[in-house]
C-alpha cells in the first residue's frame, strides 16, 4: 500500500454537513480547510450556472481541477458531493484518509430546502431526487470511507469531536481498518 498524506478527506451527499464539519474540523486540527465547491465557484463562477450554460461534463471536469488541488493543498478537504463519481479521484482518495459524512433524508429535507443545487432542480420532491442520487452514490461512498459519521442527530460540533479525535488516533494504514 502506497503512504498516505496528511489529508482528511471529507465525502459524502449533499446537505451532510461537509463544509461546516469540514471548517470546525480544519480550525481544531490546526490545518488548512479547503472546499471544491467552493473552489469551483472560485474559478468558474456558481455551480448552478456552471450546470445551465455547460451542462454536468463541463461541471465534473472543473471539480476534477479543484479535488487534485484539494489533496495538494492537504489538511481538511471537502468533496462535492458527486467527485467521487470519477475514477482519478477515487484511485486518488486510497492515499488519503477518508470520512463518509451521513445524513437521514429526513433531517437533509430542512438543509436543502429552497436550495439552488442543481441536481434537485426541476419536478416536485427535491427529497425524493436527493434520496435516488443517495443511494445510486452510496456503495462508492462506503467502499472510499475509511470511517462513517452520521450527522443526523445531536449538535454538529459532536460530529466534529468525534472526528478530530479520530484523526489524532490514527495515523497510516491503520485507518482503513478503524471505524466508528
């Protein structure tokens, strides 16, 4: 097995918390948080217009740009939802450690409610797409995950805790074989 780096690589659907958790995570750990949606926003404008004008191929091959300068970068990285849909970055993601943030579609109903995300635009249940998208997404996401928290219940900063104290007790390859 090839080393690992320092990076903590944060997946999973939309609405999971990855940002935030990603945010509060970086500041404990003292390291650099680093987001691909937002790195796309960065250079090539909102996403949701990025999907009108050009459509998802042009969309994934911006976030493709944006999770190799991601995992450079190191510290937390926070994936969009859908990069692990792409083979480089899931052949990418085996040296790094990897986090599945979940979440019950019933809580993610109130976060992506009156959302601009364009893969649950258009028809009338946004919670219905997100469900479909979730679970056609969540073998690649269990199969990448080196450790799953759950961000349905209680305060998001004990997300965050059970996290950072994960991170500080592991280090290597012992990952892949911890869970919580």
């Amino acid at each position: 097995m090839t080393a690992r780096s320092d990076a903590v690589v944060l997946i999973g659907p939309m609405g999971a918390g990855k940002t935030s958790i990603g945010k509060k995570a970086a500041r404990a750990l003292r390291v650099p948080f680093f987001d691909t949606d937002a790195a796309v926003v960065r250079d090539h404008g909102p996403i949701e217009q990025l999907f009108a004008e050009y459509g998802e191929a042009h969309f994934r091959a911006a976030e493709r740009a944006a999770v190799v300068e991601g995992l450079a970068t190191g510290g937390v990285v926070s994936l969009g939802g859908g990069a692990v849909l792409d083979p480089e970055t899931r052949a990418d993601l085996a040296r790094h450690r990897v986090v599945f943030l979940t979440v019950s579609p019933r809580v993610v109903a109130g976060r992506v409610r009156d959302s601009n995300r364009p893969l649950l635009q258009g028809g009338d249940d946004a919670i219905e797409r997100w469900t479909a998208i979730f679970e056609e997404r969540l073998p690649v996401y269990e199969e990448l995950a080196d450790v799953t928290l759950d961000t349905s219940t209680g305060p998001l900063q004990d997300v965050v805790d059970a996290l950072v104290a994960w991170v500080r007790g592991t280090t290597g390859d012992e990952q892949k074989e911890q869970t919580a």
